[in-house]
C-alpha cells in the first residue's frame, strides 16, 4: 500500500502539467483576445482591421427629426459616403472620414473602439455601424444657411430649455461630394481665401464688440457695484490714462439700463474702474465664456488679453466694451446668452442626441450639463430686463417680433482686418426663454443692420416650430 502512494503522486504530478498548461494557454488567449484586441486592432500594421472597417456598413448622421445628413452606398471597393444635405450641414458632416463629425464619431459610427461588439458581430454577421441622431433642426440650419449666403459669418440657435444645439451654420460653405472630386478640386477648396472649411461657429474668434457689454454688465450688477439706477454721464468721450474711447454721440446722463439700450461706450469702459483685471477673469472662468464648444467638433479657445502689464487699466476699459484684445466665438456668445436666460445658471449645450445600434437600442444619450451658477438669479433676471429695453426701446429694435417680448444685444466689433463685423445676440420670449440665436456677420458693419435682422427671422421661425411640436 505504500508502495502505491508515491506512484499516485506521479501520476498527480503528470495530469496537473497539461491542466497548467491549459491554465496559461487560456490566460495567454485572454490577454491577447480580449485585454490586448483594442489595441490590436488600432495598429495601423494591422491589415486585417483596416480590411474589416472598410467592409463594414458605416452608420447614418440624422437630425432631430430623423433627416438623413451623412448616409453611405454600397460600392465594389466597399462604403462611399453619402452627404444628402450637401453644403447645409457640411460643417458637421465634414467631407472625409478626417473632418467634421466623421472623424470625432468614427467609432460610433463604424462600431469600433468602445462600441465594439465582437460577440454581436458572430451572430448576426457582417458589421454595420452605428447611427448618430444629432439635436439639430436641419429645416432651421437651412434658413441659416440661406440668410448667410454669399457673406462670412455663423449663426449659433439653442433650445434655451434643454440646451440642444438646433442650428450651427457657418458660411461660406461647400460641397462635400465635390471637395474630393479631383485634386484640382481639393486644392482649390484648401487654398480658397474665403476658408470654407473654417467652421466659424466654433472655430472663428472674433472681437464681441457690444455683445461684450452683456457680459460686464452682469460683473458689475453682480459684484453689487451698480445698481440698475446708478447714473453714468456720457460726453462722448471717456479719457483712461490717455487713450480716448468714444460714443458716436453724446448720450447725457444714463443709467446701465439706458446705457445697454444704446450702447453707450463710455459707460460701460468706466465699469471697468469697479471690479479688478481678477474679478473681471474670475467671471470669464465662470460663465465658461473663453472655453471650447465641446461638441464633438474641432473648437477654438477665446482669449481676453494680458492685463498684467502697465497698460492694464486702458486694456480693461477696452475690453468691457468688446474691443481690446478680446477674442470669442459665436459659439461661447451664445452660451452666454443662454446663461442669462437660464437665470445665471451655467448650461453646457449638446448636439448628439443619441448612438443607437443598428437594432435601434440605445447606446449613449446626450443631454445638456449644468456646471453651477454664474451669476445669482437676481442678477440673471436684471440683464434679462436691461436685454429687453435694448430691443424695445433701443439699438435692437429691428429684432422686435409681434406678441413676443425678445430679448437682445447689437455689437458692432471694430477689427485691425477690415471693416466692422456686426453681431446680435438675443432669446425669447423674455419671462419664459425658448430660443437662443447668435448671429455674426463679418466685415458687415452695424449690428442692427444686418446680423439682428437674422436672428429675428431665425427666432420667429424657430418659436413658430415650437408652437407646432
């Protein structure tokens, strides 16, 4: 009997090495499989992956309302793109899988990286992508698009309830079916002056111009500074530290309310004698002002200029007024905007809706975030008024809409480049906010001039929208 014991531990011995082996082998298989197939798969050397993504079906791009933007026909080499809006939603679609939503959404759409589902695939078979619902309303990015015909500019609408992005249009624009028609024709769009391929949305800085008064305003209000009474007396012409800022004319004695309905210059440059370069910086922080669009599409980064040299105080009055160094985005004006509307509440806008899979199951939803308070509800609900005067009884009156109480500001931005760019920013109605639209024109000169009468058509027609949901 003893004599078996040491045989049975051999034979225990011999049958654990395969089972061991086995155990390793599984690992190996599971770190290679399964941890390591991501990034397997990305390799660029990996000519199976590349083979498999170009047979795939690649998902649809459609706007709120199911609208195809950026569909896919089948072809002998594999998928070729399909842009049914054309040049209306260029800026979002881009014209390669290298531009636009394409290459920030390549995932999503060709079901790789983190929508990837190889189990799903083994059942049901060739892969198609997924599809992408946007919050945009492609009939209003339309109408955007036709008031910027033949100018530069964007125009920026947000559903001041939810936060969703309804229309992002940028002009010039292009068609995206001809962009790669040939290298002449690539060539020709890349070097074109105009710089179609600029989403000006998101990506064009420029100076505000009076649309910045909004802005110090409510710095001003809400440090508790002024008060919507306190008296400003404008002759015109406001001197700091030798550099003159003027008013077309002088406007006499005005409160802030007055002084926004108008657009008075000197007052809102001697604001910046009541709060600090900080204080003025720590506001920009807080209303998100200088920050990209973080919409899954390339953005800029707005800047306000260096206060920390000698010339800080005249850089600040300048700057108060939307001149200066100042440098924004049609994008962040509008989220501005939306803050004021939004009772000093920071709201960060969205435009993917949803990422639902073939079968129709959702995979990701978007929705606007909040990111704190900007300014209190007092102080949100003071500019609101103060906006309103602006377009009742003031430089904005062009944008007024029948039985609608709008709330707006003009800016005419002076630039070192050429000729004034005129911008409006507004939402309505006042006392229950349902639409925000910016509007900028370059080089197009005052404000209520041309970028106001935009925005009232495109918020008579997107209040007209909502009535009919």
């Amino acid at each position: 009997m003893n004599r078996r014991r040491p045989f049975a531990r051999n034979i225990k011995r011999v049958a654990l090495m395969p089972a061991i082996g086995f155990l390793l082998l599984c690992i190996f298989l599971a770190y290679w499989q399964v941890l390591q197939a991501p990034r397997l798969r990305a390799n660029p050397h990996n000519r199976w992956a590349r083979e498999r993504v170009r047979m795939t079906e690649p998902g649809q791009i459609s706007d709120a309302l199911g609208r195809v933007i950026l569909g896919a026909e089948r072809t002998a080499d594999g998928w070729d793109r399909t842009y049914p809006a054309g040049h209306v939603a260029c800026h979002l679609t881009g014209y390669n899988t290298r531009s636009g939503l394409q290459a920030s959404l390549s995932d999503a759409l060709l079901g790789t990286g983190r929508y990837e589902n190889p189990w799903e695939e083994f059942i049901e078979g060739p892969r198609r992508g997924n599809n992408v619902h946007l919050t945009l309303d492609l009939e209003a990015q339309k109408l955007a698009t036709s008031l910027l015909r033949r100018r530069r500019g964007a125009i920026v609408a947000l559903d001041a309830q939810s936060g969703a992005v309804l229309v992002l249009a940028s002009a010039p624009t292009y068609d995206p079916d001809e962009v790669l028609a040939s290298t002449y024709s690539f060539e020709m769009f890349r070097n074109d002056p105009d710089r179609p391929e600029y989403n000006r949305a998101v990506q064009g800085l420029y100076p505000p111009g009076s649309v910045m008064k909004v802005f110090t305003g409510a710095v001003a209000l809400d440090l508790n500074r002024i008060k919507r009474d306190t008296e400003f007396e404008c002759t015109g012409t406001y001197t700091i530290d030798g550099a003159r800022i003027t008013c077309p004319r002088a406007h006499g004695t005005v409160s802030i309310q007055r002084a926004l309905a108008v657009s008075c210059n000197t007052t809102f440059a001697h604001l910046g004698r009541y709060f600090t370069p900080d204080e003025y910086e720590a506001y920009a922080e807080s209303f998100n002002l200088l920050e990209p669009a973080g919409l899954s599409l390339s953005s800029s980064r707005g800047r306000l200029g260096d206060f920390s040299g000698d010339d800080r105080d005249v850089l600040l009055a300048e700057t108060a007024i939307g001149q200066g160094k100042a440098l924004i985005t049609p994008f962040a004006i509008a989220r501005l905007t939306l803050s004021v509307a939004s009772e000093g509440r920071i709201v960060e806008p969205y435009l993917v809706e949803s990422i639902r899979s073939p079968a129709g199951r959702v995979l990701a939803r978007g929705s606007a975030r909040e990111d704190g308070r900007a300014v209190s509800h007092e102080t949100a609900r003071l500019m609101a008024g103060i906006m309103a005067t602006a377009v009742e009884d003031g430089t904005g009156s062009v944008a007024r809409l029948r039985g609608v109480r709008v709330a707006g500001k003009t800016g005419s931005a002076e630039n070192p480049h050429g000729d004034t760019h005129s911008w409006f920013t507004a939402f309505a109605p006042v006392d229950n906010p349902r639409i925000v639209v910016t509007a900028v024109v370059e080089n197009a000169g005052a404000g209520s001039a041309v970028a106001a009468p935009m925005v009232r058509d495109m918020m008579q027609y997107l209040l007209d929208r909502v009535e009919d949901i």
